[in-house]
C-alpha cells in the first residue's frame, strides 16, 4: 500500500537504477581525463554520508602506462615517471542527472566531494589491480602525479614500500628485470627504492599460495586513505561425502571464506585476517605460519565496516542450495521440488541473475541492512519460489536467512516480469520508437525489492546512441507490481503512478527526481514530431510510386505516433 511504500524510504532511498557496467563505462568517458587513466573495476559497498547508511558504486583511477603514446613508451615514462594512480570515483546507486547518467558525488582530479566521509587526502595508488611493472621512486626524476591546466603536478614517494637500491642491489635487479638502465641510469641514487609486486592479485598469491582468492578485490575509503580488501578461501577436494564445485578452475567440496585480506594502496602492507575461527583448515595455516595472520578484531573498525559477504561464495551457496534445501529423502531424490537461479532479460539477453547487494529492512527488522540477495523460481518454470539473503552487516555477518513464498498462488518471476514489459503496448511501442532513432535500448538489471509481504519489480531503461564514444543514459525506470505495470522518468514518479501520491514524501521525491516540466517527456514530444514528420513524407512518396502497401503501413504507423502525442499532451 501506499503508507507500506512511505514507512520503507530508507528502502526505497537506496534502490539501484543505476548498472555497474554503463556505469563504468561512463566513468571511463567522464572522469579518466587523460588516456593513461583506467577505472579498470567497479564495487558496490555502503558509506555513512550525512548520518544514513547510503549504497554507493566506487572505481579507483588507475594508471594503465600501455594507454601512453607510442612516442611515450620509454624506461623512464614507464618505470620512473609514470608510477601511480590517483583517487577514484563514487556515486550514489539510487540517483541520477538529469542527462540520465550516474550523479558523482567523489569526482575529478585532485578528488572533490561534498562528503568528509568520502574525502581522500591520499589519493596515490601504487598498488592496484593494473599494476604490473616494477617502479623506482626517490630518484632525481619527479613523479607525475596528476594533470593541471597548463603543466603537470609532481611528486616523490613518501611511503616505506619498495627496496633500497644500493650497488648489490641494483646489480641483482639489473639481473632480475634483464636491464642495464637499473644500474646505469644516473637519475638512481642511494634514497631510490624498487617496489615490485605491486598487482595486488598476484602479491596475495605470492604470500600465501596455499589460499585460493577471488579474482575481484574492491576499494575502500577510510580516513582520507585507499584500501583494497579481497577474499581468501580455504579449500580441500577431498572432504567426504559432498558435492564438489568448479570455482577458478579449480574442483573442490570444501570452501571457507576464512580470510579477509587488506592491502595499503599507497605502502602495499598487506595483512591477513582470520574471519572464521571454527575453520580447522586455516587454524593449522595459523600454527604454521604465526605471524601471517591475525584476528578480524585487530582490523581497524573503519575498515570492519566495509567487509562483505562474497558473491564468488555466495554464489557457490545458492548454486548447491537450489537442490539441498529439500530435506526429505525421497522428494530430494526425485527432484520434486527443485529451484532455480532466476533469469532476466538484461542488455537484451536472457541471463541468470547475478547476487546483488540491498540496502534495506529484512522483513521484521526496522533497521536498514547491507544485504546480499539471489532470487530463486520453481525448476523448468518462472514463477518465483523464494530468495536467499546473506547478512553483513556487524554482528549479524555471515547469516544466511532463506524466504519461500506460498505455494497456493502466483507469485511473479523476473521473467514473467519481463514478458509483461514486452507485452505492454504503451512500454514496447516506445522501446521500438528509440530503436529506430539511431539508438539502442539497453535493458538493466531487473532488482526484485521485498518490501513488507510483497516484491516490487524495479528495472532501468539505457539508451545509447549508436554514433562512436557514446554515453548511455537512464532513459527511464520500470516498475511492476502485482497487476501493475509503468514506465516513468524517475523512480518516485513510478512509485506515485502505482501508490498514489501519498506514497512517496517531498523529501525523498526531490532526491528520487520528481521534476516538474519533465525534459524527458518533451524530448519524448520531439521524437515523435519528427517521426511523424519523416512517415508523412515516406507515406507521399510511396502515393507518388503507387506503392499502395508501403502507403498503408506508413499511414498506419502514423497514426499510432499520433495517438501517442495526444496522450503525452
């Protein structure tokens, strides 16, 4: 109902209409500023901004030195100029501008924000995801450290990363890395420092190759510094009686995520921290190796406050708990009631849905809450079943809570959800329309809310013109309930379609994008003119042809686009 819609805000406040992909792409279009910057990866995590816990994408600026101009492809560009990153981007999942693209609320160079929880005082990344060459840093050639107007700022490394290159040392790298610059360039003095290993995938594997990781850390902000945090898995093939799994090329039936691993973007520290006590396997790791490894109360709070339940386990969980959930033996051997991951049609293919995070209330739960959530339907069907929910947030951390629905009536699917959008008149007849503009409509993530005893169906609409160097846009935001099925420019628009005005407050409605004069209506408007404008002329021609069924259909679309426009008058 419209007051369940209005006392869920902190819900509603935090829904995603915004899609990692396109995201990072526009990232990529907006905010590298030079051609040797990459946002090469995309997170989504939760920050306290102004009081609320908010849910936010963040990519760090990393430095990709192959983007630098053949004529730049030098030693000292690549191993003593060029040797870092710089900040990263953020922006809030829920919102948009009114050009339809994320709105950045940590953007540019030096980084600039309007939150002190999002401020980055050190915003220099030696250690990333892209890294891959040595460096050497305190020599007599300044670093570059970011662009100006007219010149470039520099710098010198002031952290205690790296190797002191004294003459053996310098000899030994010259051997190691196969060049003479190391112990012959003149800009190399006593203060240099060699930092290696510096892609942090491969240091962790480095220092504990007996762990199996995930391949996709992510960046953190705390007290104006940049942290990466990834996971670490204990895993054994050989644990009896269970069903073994394909994860990175590997066959295993044991899997704990035992092991959150933290990494200094700017010094490369790297610290281990046991997250599951009771795991025997990374205890004996522990007693083998002492000082490796530490407690997960020894992290720094700030940071404790960004760990998250992995997807790569998450989805592992999901995968065997589509059959294990059924406990009688009998309908367990017969697959009687057996699930599957849920399907969408995203960016026009029919895909299964991905775990995605949730900020909001569990059912019962007044406080909002970081959740991690998969979908489930029946088996070979598209009516929804149930959802699987994995906590993270302080002490409820690692709880898995698993909601089934009644079995007694329907309860709609993501792909029954994305046949009725096709089905609708009014949504497909637009979607063809931008089609034929020279456009394409990229379908986003279709978010399946609980909210009180019922699901709402929230999915983004792209469009993105086909011309080179195009941004996709938020064109507009579906949203379904039970029968109900709208298309409008803005989320609080959708939901006061469906609920009614009361439904959504002037608050949250100003920051959902309740606008009067909504351009994308009048841009809507123009299309159509000029649409109607083109079939007049096409219709007239074929008359002139005689082509009385080219004539026919023009005219016939026609008057489609002019029932259109009376209804958007």
């Amino acid at each position: 109902t419209a007051s369940d819609i209005a006392d869920a805000e902190d819900t509603i406040r935090n829904i995603r209409i915004n899609d990692f992909r396109p995201t990072q792409a526009i990232y990529n279009q907006l905010q590298s500023i030079r051609l040797y910057y990459q946002f090469n990866n995309i997170s989504i995590d939760r920050y306290q901004l102004d009081g609320e816990q908010r849910q936010v994408f963040l990519s760090p600026r990393e430095m990709d030195i192959t983007r630098l101009p053949s004529q730049a492809q030098n030693w000292i560009n690549q191993h003593l100029k060029f040797t870092h990153g710089y900040g990263a981007a953020v922006s809030p999942v829920n919102e948009v501008t009114p050009q339809g693209q994320p709105r950045l609320v940590v953007r540019d160079i030096p980084p600039q924000t309007e939150y002190p929880e999002l401020e980055i005082t050190r915003p220099e990344i030696y250690f990333g995801t892209l890294k891959n060459n040595y460096v050497i840093t305190n020599t007599s050639e300044m670093e570059f450290n970011y662009p100006m107007e007219d010149t470039n700022a520099e710098t010198t490394y002031s952290g205690d990363a790296g190797i002191p290159l004294n003459f053996l040392n310098r000899i030994a790298f010259s051997i190691d890395q196969r060049t003479s610059r190391i112990l012959l360039s003149g800009a190399i003095n006593s203060e240099s420092r060699i930092i290696t290993n510096r892609n942090i995938n491969e240091r962790v594997e480095k220092i504990a190759p007996f762990l199996t990781f995930e391949s996709d850390p992510y960046l953190v902000i705390n007290e104006g510094n940049l942290y990466w945090i990834t996971e670490g898995y204990t895993t054994s093939n050989k644990y009896p009686y269970s069903q073994q799994v394909n994860f990175n090329g590997n066959r295993f039936n044991y899997i704990r995520n035992s092991v959150k691993v933290l990494i200094d973007a700017y010094n490369g520290s790297t610290t281990f921290y046991i997250a599951e006590s009771d795991d025997p396997v990374i205890n004996t790791y522990a007693s083998i190796y002492p000082a490796l490894f530490k407690d997960l109360d020894e992290m720094p709070e700030g940071m404790r406050a960004h760990i998250k339940y992995p997807v790569d386990l998450f989805e592992i969980q999901s995968n065997i708990f589509s059959n294990y959930h059924m406990t009688n033996p009998r309908t367990f051997f017969n697959r009687e009631d057996a699930w599957s991951i849920a399907t969408e049609k995203y960016h026009n293919s029919v895909v299964p849905i991905k775990p995605y995070y949730l900020n909001m209330n569990l059912p019962g739960n007044d406080e909002i809450e970081f959740i991690l959530v998969q979908p489930y339907t029946a088996f070979q069907r598209s009516n929804m079943v149930s959802w699987l929910a994995a906590r993270n947030d302080s002490d409820n951390y690692g709880e898995l809570i698993v909601y089934t629905f009644p079995r007694q009536r329907l309860v709609y699917g993501p792909m029954q959800i994305e046949s009725r959008i096709d089905q609708d008149g009014d949504i497909s007849s637009q979607l063809t329309l931008w089609g034929q503009q020279g456009s394409s409509v990229l379908r986003g993530n279709l978010m399946v809310i609980p909210i009180k005893d019922s699901l709402l169906y929230v999915e983004p609409l792209y469009l993105q013109s086909d011309s080179a160097n195009a941004l996709p846009e938020v064109r507009m935001i579906i949203l379904a309930y039970d029968d109900d099925i709208v298309m409008a420019p803005s989320l609080a628009q959708g939901l006061q379609m469906i609920f009614g005005e009361e439904s959504v407050s002037d608050d949250i409605g100003e920051e959902l994008g309740i606008i009067e004069g909504d351009p994308f209506i009048s841009s809507d408007m123009d299309e159509l003119i000029q649409k109607a404008n083109q079939l007049f002329q096409s219709s007239q021609a074929k008359l002139r042809q005689g082509d009385w069924t080219g004539y026919g259909d023009d005219m016939k679309e026609l008057e489609e686009i002019l029932e259109r426009l009376i209804n958007l008058q």
